[in-house]
C-alpha cells in the first residue's frame, strides 16, 4: 500500500515538472515573439505612411520616397507562385494519398517532395537561373514566381497528404455505398474533411516563401522603378529590404523597418482570416 502511494506521488511530481518545463518553453518562445513584434512596431510604424504605399523608391541620400513598387511586385510574384505551386501541391497530394499510397512513383514523390523540404532556398534560386532566367537571357518576375512555386510545392503536397490521411476510411465508404464515382468522394468529401488542415498547410507555404530573399536575387533581381511586364526585373519587399537594410542611408533603413513591418503583418493578417473563414465552414 504505501509502495503504491509513493509511486502515485511521484507520477504526480513528474507530472507537475512536465508541466512547468513545457509552460517554460512556451514562455520562453512567447518571449521572443512578442519582443520581435515589439521592435518591428517601434521602428517600423513610423516608416508607414502615405508615400510608402504610393510613391516609388527616392534615390540614394534624398529625404522621401516609398515601396509602392516593391508591394505591388511582392503581391503579383506571391500570387503567380501560389496560383502555380498550390494546384500542383494539392493534386500531388491527393495522388499520394488517395491512389498512389503504397506505389514505387508514390515512394518517389515522397522522397523528392521531402528532399525539397530541406533543400536550401539559395539553391532552388540557382536552378530556376539556369533552366529559365539564361534562356529567356534577363531576369524577370515569371522567373522570380517559378523559383518561390517550387519552394511551396513540397510544403504543400506533404501537409495535403497528412490530412487527407487522416480523413475516416468510414466516410469514403459510405459516400461510395450511395453511389458516388471516387473522383467526387475526393473532392466533396474527402476535402471538405480536410479543408482546415489543407488551408493551414497553404498558408505554411505562403508563409514561407513570402520571406525568401534568396530566390528572388538570382530570379526576379529588383527594380528601382514599375515593372511593365512579368517577363522583366520586378521588385520585391524582400529584396528591397535586403538592399535597404545594408544601406548607410538613414531614410532606407527606415523604410527596411517598414518593409519588415508589412511583410510581418500581411502573413499574420492573412493567417487570422484564413482561420475566421475556415471556422464558419461546416461539413
């Protein structure tokens, strides 16, 4: 009996240091979260302001100037890659986990997908430079949006595997027991099972490729002025801000802050609706 006792205590004591050393750990990570935040919010909200979101980039030691043309190729590269890297990413998916699973091809696709996943950003930059960039004989902005599609493609496909696995066996069956063709259990069930997981996986791709730097210098380069066509050098938050934050002027250091700032916030923004749309959405 009093064996008995002391080996509940001492599960309770275990128990309790678990506890607390994982509150830590969060703490801990809160910690440099917020102070991260903090510094972005103190010395980038004074660099936000009307000319930054309409005026293009002033030249080097001259007061003023804005961002506009960087936001405005940041949203049209990231939108391009997502409109090429997210249909890829889900279909890939959907093969590993719906009729490839166990296959030699399925195997393979699990392999280069996790090979990619782990891969250097600077290197898939190097890739695209030389199958797109030296035969179109410029950098350009299609470049820019291949080289960050190739990066959320893995993230994609493996996120989109994982959750559709996780989909009851039970569902499928009696959506195929009513008659269904396999291809419409998949899309009107299987996915809007999975339509949380998948929409957190996308946006974990967006996420990560929203702040590479590194493709986008050996793919899209930058541009100091409106970029006419996608096929041209088009500027982007990332790399302007891996220019600015270098420079020895006071006024591009500033709007470095407020680049760091708004690609901050538009991924935390994106991410909360992401999450109040998908809330609303019942099965």
């Amino acid at each position: 009996m009093a064996r008995s006792k002391w080996l509940y205590i001492r599960r309770r004591i275990y128990n309790a240091l678990m506890y607390v050393a994982a509150f830590l750990s969060a703490l801990f990570g809160l910690v440099w979260l917020f102070w991260i935040l903090a510094v972005l919010l103190r010395k980038g909200v004074p660099a936000i302001n009307w000319d930054f979101f309409t005026k293009l980039p002033a030249p080097p030691g001259t007061p003023g100037g804005g961002l506009a043309n960087a936001i405005l190729g940041t949203l049209m590269i990231t939108a391009l890659a997502t409109a090429i890297g997210v249909p890829a990413g889900v279909m890939a998916g959907t093969y590993l986990a719906e009729f490839g699973r166990k296959s030699a091809l399925a195997k393979a696709v699990r392999f280069v997908a996790d090979l990619l996943v782990s891969a250097p950003s600077i290197v898939v930059g190097v890739f695209v430079y030389s199958i797109v960039v030296m035969p179109m004989h410029g950098f350009s902005g299609l470049a820019g949006a291949i080289a960050l599609a190739i990066i959320m493609v893995p993230v994609v496909v493996r996120t989109t595997e994982e959750i559709l696995l996780l989909v009851p066996d039970s569902l499928r069956e009696a959506a195929l027991a009513l008659g269904a063709p396999y291809w419409r259990v998949v899309v009107q069930v299987c996915y809007r099972r999975a339509l949380a997981g998948m929409t957190t996986g996308i946006l974990l791709a967006v996420a990560r490729v929203s702040g590479e730097t590194a493709p986008l210098l050996f793919t899209a380069l930058n541009s100091p002025f409106w970029s006419p066509s996608i096929t041209k050098p088009v500027a982007t938050l990332n790399v302007t801000l891996f220019n600015y934050a270098m420079s020895p002027y006071d006024d591009w250091r500033s709007l470095a802050w407020g680049a760091a700032l708004l690609i901050t916030m538009g991924v935390l923004v994106a991410t909360i609706l992401a999450r109040m749309v998908v809330g609303r959405i019942r099965i």
